[in-house]
C-alpha cells in the first residue's frame, strides 16, 4: 500500500467513526467520468474502491 492509499483508509475510518454510516467512499470526477478512488462498507452500499461510471449516470 502507498503512502496516498493509507491516508485515504485514515480518512475514511475517521469519518465513519464521526458519521456512523456504513458505507464511506472518496471520489472524483473529471470527463464527465466518476470515480471511486476509495471505498469502504459495512454491509452497506455495493459501490467498491475502482469504480468509474458516466457523470451523467451517478446518483
């Protein structure tokens, strides 16, 4: 694991330890593309860290 993928897990378990949500993701968009640079879940969402759909397709 990279030092950028370890400061998104610290992130991402920071957040949900605050929120209490089971399911946390990072993202970005960018071509009219977005993307799931990090996920995590807890029996939650199906939305997983490689994820990519069409902008106008996202929720």
């Amino acid at each position: 694991m990279n030092g950028l993928d370890e400061k998104l897990d610290l992130i991402l378990n920071m957040a949900q330890e605050l929120i209490g949500t089971r399911t946390m993701f990072i993202s970005r968009t960018g071509n009219d593309i977005f993307s799931v640079l990090r996920a995590q879940s807890n029996n939650g969402s199906l939305i997983k860290t490689g994820d990519s759909i069409q902008l106008n397709h996202a929720l």
